[in-house]
C-alpha cells in the first residue's frame, strides 16, 4: 500500500502560550495536523485512535512553566497537550496489542496518537459498560476515589466523611463508596444543582452549597455535630482550614487535590494546622499511579458495583475535538457536572 493510503486528518490541541492564573481557551489552539496509521519498521509501538480524551484538574499545572520540576511534567510550549484517554488499537507492531483491541492510557489530545511505551496503558476488559466510563469511574478519577478513601483514609464503619468538590469526577465516587462501607457522608459544591444531585442521585446523606456559607466552620459544626473522621480532600484553602477546627481526634485527611488553589499566583496560607497536632490528625497526600499495582483489582471490583447498580456515575460529554479547549478550561469555572470528558470519535 502506497504511504500517501494510510495518512489521515489528525486534528490536534496544542499549548500556544504558558499560563499564569486562571486559564482561557486562547491559551491553547486547534491545529490540523495529518497522522500516518502505520508503525516504525520493527517498534513496539502502537498507533491508536482516539475515541474519548479526560479533562482533568492535575491537568492546569502542566500548562505553566515550572521553575521547579512540579510532580507531572510542564506541558511544552507549541506541542500537543497530552491527557488520560480511551482508545482503540488501529496498527501495532507490540506483540500484546493487536488492531482493534480497547485501551485507555495517556495519549495525545489529538486524534490519532503514536504510542512507543505502553507500561502505563491498560486493555479494557468491560467493554461491554460504557467506554467513557475508563476516563472516569473505570479510570484514573475511579481508581483515585477507591485507593485514596481505602488505602489512605481507611475507614471504618461509622465514620464520619466529609468530601468537597463532591460532584466532580472523584467526589462522586468517594462518597458513594463511603456509604457502601457504612458511613454517613456530607458532600458540598457549588451550585444547588450539583448539591441535588448529591441527595437524590450518589445517596450522600446530606450536601450543602459552599457559595451559600458565609462561616464553613459553623457550616461544618452544623452538619458534623460531632466531628469529621474523615476528609477527602478536593479544593484546599478556606474548606482545609474550617474541617480542621472540625475534625475529630485521630481524624484522617486524604489529600487528593486542591483545585481552589491552581489558577492562583500565591496561594492561600492555612492557619489551623496546630489542630493537627492537638487532634491527631493523619494528613496524607497520595497519586494514584503508586497504586496501579492494584488496578485490576479496582476494575473488577467497580464494574460489579455498576452492574448491580449499588454505584451511579454522571457524566459532562463534550463532542468532537474541537471542544476541548473549552471543556478543560470549564473546569476551573465549575461548569461541568459530573466528570468532564470530551467524545472525539464513537467507533
């Protein structure tokens, strides 16, 4: 086959400029671009079709430019952004992964992405749940919520769970696996709608509208009379200094995020870290790639809990690649509901 029969369109998102504070979809740029669907001669490579792209919070501090290394590398000025995608399989020269197998992974926001290293990408062994669901619930944010509540907050039947930014990708899930171990759980978020879906649809046990509170550490005492055991930590600042007047003795907080804090150019201080010391708290940051060890574990676990419908999942779907810009940057602005993904291609 001629090389000119296997070059395709390969529209791709790419970082026009660093940011300083908030992001705006000027920062990046769309750019056509052709993808040719073949592998270097002898590779283990893969070309893969994008089908679903992430957009995802961690994902804002990738578009600065870092002085000091940051934990996850500085996107690079001109070149594609890259994110946690669902792909398919469309040529390979890897022994393992054969055209059409179902993969998610980091790929290219882009629609066609050549991979060299596949450590971290996983085949999807449900492909008979909603493929979207591996940029989320199946995915990284899944994988997120079950390894920082289980592993890092340890909870124990009884507790008391407070989480924020409770109806994002995460959030979601954390309080929802909170109650299936038998703990009562408050979520808040920022808008009545988000707090609604919260009661009615993810079975928190009661969720507030933080934009509503004038004092969250009388918010916090009304809703935990008796202290938080545990705090999925989503949003930093304000939030992190009100639970920690309210934390419980030998409390734990769970690290997971601080979205509050990333389009800041100095961030806030927190004031009530004594109540670590006074109250035994645990605090712990964690990523969730220490934990892939034990994805297939999750997966298996996760997929049971979607099919017997003991877990709900809310999804923000934005179509075709060109929306990317717009759906990453709606982040930091609170317009999604549930997790924001953009759909690229269907099949």
């Amino acid at each position: 086959m001629a090389a000119a029969a296997a070059e395709v369109s390969n529209k791709r998102v790419v970082l026009k400029r660093h940011v300083t504070g908030f992001p705006t979809e000027d920062d990046m740029e769309l750019v056509p671009a052709t993808a040719r669907l073949a592998v270097p001669p002898g590779s283990a490579a893969v070309v893969l079709k994008n089908l679903y792209l992430s957009c995802d919070p961690y994902m804002r501090s990738r578009m600065s430019r870092h002085d000091e290394p940051s934990y996850v590398p500085d996107f690079v000025q001109g070149e594609v952004l890259t994110a946690l995608g669902v792909s398919k399989v469309v040529e390979s020269g890897h022994q393992d992964y054969k055209p059409g197998d179902l993969v998610w992974g980091m790929t290219g926001c882009e629609e066609y992405t050549l991979i060299t290293n596949l450590e971290s990408h996983f085949k999807i062994n449900h492909p008979e749940l909603p493929l979207s669901y591996y940029t989320g619930v199946l995915g990284m944010p899944g994988f997120t919520a079950y390894a920082g509540f289980f592993e890092v907050a340890k909870p124990k039947k009884g507790d008391y769970v407070f989480v924020s930014a409770a109806s994002g990708a995460v959030g979601q899930l954390v309080g929802q696996l909170a109650k299936i171990t038998g703990c009562y759980v408050v979520g808040s978020a920022g808008s009545d709608e988000k707090v609604n879906l919260l009661k009615t649809k993810f079975g928190f046990d009661n969720a507030f509208n933080y934009k509503k509170e004038q004092d969250l550490t009388a918010t916090l005492k009304r809703y935990f009379p008796e202290g938080i055991d545990i705090y999925f930590e989503n949003v930093g600042g304000a939030m992190l200094d009100a639970v920690l007047l309210n934390m419980r003795l030998h409390g734990r907080v769970a690290v997971c995020g601080m979205i509050s804090q990333y389009n800041l150019e100095q961030p806030e201080g927190v004031r009530n870290l004594f109540c670590i010391v006074a109250k035994r708290i645990r605090m712990e940051g964690f990523m969730v790639t220490e934990y892939y060890g034990n994805y297939r574990k999750f997966e298996e676990e996760m997929a049971g809990y979607l099919k017997e419908g003991k877990i709900t999942y809310v999804e923000d779907v934005a179509e075709g690649i060109e929306s990317y810009p717009t759906a990453l940057i709606g982040l930091f602005y609170g317009r999604n509901t549930g997790k924001q993904l953009v759909a690229v291609a269907r099949d």
